[in-house]
C-alpha cells in the first residue's frame, strides 16, 4: 500500500512561493499518476494539479494555470507542486493522492479509494 507525506507547507506572504513535496514509500510510485488537491476552512477539497506515471503530462485547476507547476522525481519517489504568487485564497490544506495506472486528467476527479497523504498546511498572510 502506497503511503504519502507532504512537506514544505508554510506560513507566507501574497506574492510570495512555496514549492511542496508529497514522498511516497513504494517501490513502483513510477506505476503511479499523483494529483494535488487543498481544502480551505469551511469549503470542498478541490483538485489542483495532476502529473501522470512518467512525467510528461500534466493537468491543472484553471486558478492554478500559470501560477503553480506540478512535477516528478521517480528516483527519489517524489512529486513537487511550485507555487508561485501565492494570494490569500490559496491559503488551505494541501493534499497529494496518488492512484496506479491513472492519467494526470483523470487524477482531477476525487476518489476516496486513491491513497492519500495528512496534507500540510499553506497559510498565505501579510
């Protein structure tokens, strides 16, 4: 069973970056699409940002499209959300899942059944 850890969340301030880590403790995490999603207080989790197997394809949230950048690392079994220009309403919970044999696309649409990590918190304040 896939485990995840998200890393690197952090209080900030508006136009400010914060790149995220989500490490994942399997052998075959290159079988595996990863996809981020955040939860602010009060709202649905929402999807964010979505990276398939190999890394060559990706998918986003409109609000995420120019600011954030989703890549991999399969040696070091680790996916990485940039975040650049960071504003108030991205202040929330940041989760990664991850689901074997997905496309990035696919990874938008929630599913409980998807691993997924305790989240890390990203707090954008001046």
């Amino acid at each position: 069973q896939v485990q995840l850890v998200e890393s690197w969340g952090g209080l900030v301030q508006p136009g400010e970056s914060l790149r995220l880590s989500c490490a994942a403790s399997v052998r075959t995490f290159n079988n595996y699409a990863v996809g981020w999603f955040r939860q602010a207080p009060g709202k649905d989790r929402e999807f964010v940002a979505a990276v398939n197997w190999r890394g060559d394809y990706t998918y986003y949230a409109d609000f995420a499209k120019g600011r954030f950048t989703v890549s991999r690392d399969n040696a070091k079994n680790t996916v990485f959300l940039q975040m650049n220009n960071l504003g108030s309403e991205d202040t929330a919970v940041y989760h990664c899942a991850a689901r074997p044999g997905a496309s990035a696309q696919a990874m938008s649409v929630f599913s409980r059944d998807d691993a997924w990590g305790q989240g890390t918190q990203v707090t954008v304040s001046s």
